[in-house]
C-alpha cells in the first residue's frame, strides 16, 4: 500500500538539479517502492517557453560562457529587493499549476531542489488546505548562495559542515532544522569496478587495456575550453589515449574529432551526452573535470585523482577548496600546467599513490541511501 507520495522539484539551471532529482527519485522507488510513489516535477508550465528558455539558456550561457557577466548576475542577487523579484516572478508562474498538480497526485510531501523555489513552494503549500511537509537539499555543498536561506526556518539538507555552520550562524537558521549528510550520488559510484573488470570494460568501449586514459568529463552542457585542453595533450609527448565527454555541446565534439584526426597515434575518443559515466570514470586513470559538485565527488569516491581547470564563481569556489585543502587533486588555468600535472601523476607514482591515500583518509562517502531515508522518516 502506497503511503507516501513524494514530489521531487527542480529547475534544469544546468545538469546538478535535476540530476539529484532523479537520483533521489529512483532510489526511493528501489527501497520503499511498495510504500512510496515518487514525481519528478520541473514546475514552470509548458506554455511557459520564454520563461525556460531565460532561466535555462540565460545561466547556461552566463556562467559558461560569459564570466563576468556571471560574476555580475551572482552578485547583484544577493541583494534583498532582487531575491523579492524573483521571487514574485517565479510564484506567480507556478502557484496556479503546481496547486493543480499536488491535489491531482495527491502528493503528501515535497522536496526542492532549487533556491529560486523555496519560498513560491512554500507559499502554495500554505495555500492548500491540507499542509504537506516541505524539505529542501542544497544541491552546492560547500558554498551556497545566500538564496538557498530565504526561509530559515524550513528544514535543510546540507552536504557538510561548512554549509551548515554557515546556514547557522550567517542566516539565522535553528540548528535542528539543518541536517549534514554526505553528498548525493548515483547508487553504483559506492561499489567501484576490479581491475579485471576495469580492463575488460576499457576493451569494450574501445581502449587499450593496460594502457593510461586521461578522461576529460564534461557535463550535461559541455566542458566550455573543454578544446583548449584537450589540444594541449594531444599535441603533448605524452603516451596517453584521451576520452572526452561533450554533453549537449555539439559543436564541442566536431572540434575535438577534428582535432583528434590531426593525432591518429593517439587514441581519442569523444562522446556527447552519455549515461555510462560510471564506467568512463572507472576506466579513467586520471580525470580532468569542471568544477561542478557530483562530477568531483564521483571521481573522488572512486579514487581517481583529480584536476579541475575551472569552476562557475561563486557556488563551485567551494568545491575547489575542497579539493586543493585536503590534497587529492589540482587546480590548473592553463592547459600547459594540466599536461604538466598529467605527466607528474603519470612519471612519479609515489605522487599518484599519495593522493590515493589521501582519499581514503578523507573518507567521501555516497549518502544517497541516508538522505532517502531521511526523507522518507521526516
């Protein structure tokens, strides 16, 4: 018997929202299926095309491609009277359809995963007769936007200590309302592949067993310089094959094919979007990533040592601070340093065993499994 019904909200303001959406969605039906239902709900209506296309585009394009427009854009909605804006605007788009939509479902509790959210959700819920439990996860696990803490007083999952001391002492949050638990990935990034099937799966996908792979994973919106990078190792003398995901950046992929026909000796290639980037990230000796949150962690929980050559100001600084503090991986601007860190991991495997070490010391630990338990019992 169904006893829980549960929404699971987003925005798609790049691939991170979303993404922890399904993920949460998909492991409460594997545990609690015979007890839950699960929705995921992008709640901006259809009809609503340029109010998407400013929301996903305008920060698809701002914080990808245009950094100080971004920069700008981050900033300026700190401010109070801007957070009062947005959130006017969004409230008024979704309040009609979402009500609809919770007493069609018959939805017996809701969880967000996007700041500009948070308070038009809440509103419609107390609009409702019957009042549903709301709980929200802050997708940025290190540094989030003040934003995510418009309405102190509802419960927050956080993704470490540091968000939640910062909820806490610089947004007035109670401390029984913020709960910390390790971030949200994908189920199977707890159980990494054995050697022997990491080789059979490099020959699989068309690699040279035995041989090292660098893998630049880009998200659902590309790797923006994602070329530059690449370029930069192809043209290197190191003995590598090269593995690159484009996401939905087409353009991005004809470059790099392009630029891999120039270096046929060097085995490059190149997909688009994939659902298979458990097994890319296995097979990867190195990985070179943005600085996006899940990106990193499943790198990291699957011992890969890690070079981030950029991150979106702001939400992902945190990320990097992470990651260069505790010693298991690099941050590098420029594509000759990357090629030079590739080399030093690949020339001194002292280097490389230390920052394996290092990672199990850190302990990154998968919380999906908690958190939907959490949510389940809250």
């Amino acid at each position: 018997m169904v006893k829980q019904r549960i929404a699971f909200l987003y925005l798609q303001t790049g691939g991170g929202h979303l993404s922890a959406a399904t993920a949460l969605a998909n492991r409460t039906q594997e545990l609690f299926g015979s007890e839950t239902k699960c929705f995921t709900l992008n709640p901006i209506p259809k009809k609503e095309h340029f109010a998407k296309f400013l929301l996903e585009e305008g920060y698809r394009v701002s914080s990808l491609k245009i950094e100080k427009f971004w920069i700008c854009v981050y900033e300026f909605n700190k401010l109070r009277f801007m957070q009062l804006f947005w959130t006017l605007i969004m409230t008024k788009l979704i309040h009609k359809d979402l009500a609809r939509y919770i007493k069609k479902h018959r939805i017996t509790k809701i969880v967000v995963l996007h700041f500009l959210l948070i308070t038009p959700v809440y509103r419609v819920i107390r609009s409702l007769e019957e009042k549903i439990p709301m709980l929200t996860v802050v997708t940025d696990p290190f540094t989030a936007h003040s934003f995510w803490h418009n309405q102190p007083h509802l419960p927050k999952i956080v993704f470490s200590e540091r968000a939640k001391e910062e909820a806490i002492h610089r947004y007035g949050a109670h401390p029984d309302k913020i709960h910390v638990f390790p971030i949200i990935l994908k189920k199977q990034f707890g159980t990494p592949l054995s050697t022997e099937e990491i080789q059979k799966k490099k020959k699989e996908l068309g690699f040279t067993p035995g041989k090292r792979l660098v893998f630049f994973a880009g998200g659902g919106e590309g790797y923006p310089r994602g070329d530059l990078f690449v370029w930069a190792l192809l043209r290197s003398k190191l003995d590598v094959e090269l593995c690159i995901v484009c996401g939905k950046d087409d353009m991005l992929k004809k470059q790099i094919r392009w630029m891999a026909s120039r270096y046929p000796k060097k085995k490059t290639i190149v997909f688009g979007f994939v659902d298979f980037m458990f097994d890319l990230m296995n097979i990867a000796d190195v990985v070179v990533s943005k600085g996006g949150p899940a990106t990193m962690m499943e790198a990291l929980i699957l011992n890969k040592p890690l070079i981030i050559t950029q991150y979106i100001y702001g939400q992902e600084r945190g990320n990097v601070e992470f990651l260069v503090y505790n010693r298991v991986g690099f941050y590098v601007k420029k594509p000759r340093h990357m090629v030079r860190t590739v080399s030093e991991l690949f020339d001194n495997p002292e280097t490389y065993n230390m920052i394996q070490k290092r990672l199990t010391r850190v302990k990154i630990e998968n919380g999906i499994d908690k958190v939907v338990a959490f949510i389940l019992s809250y």
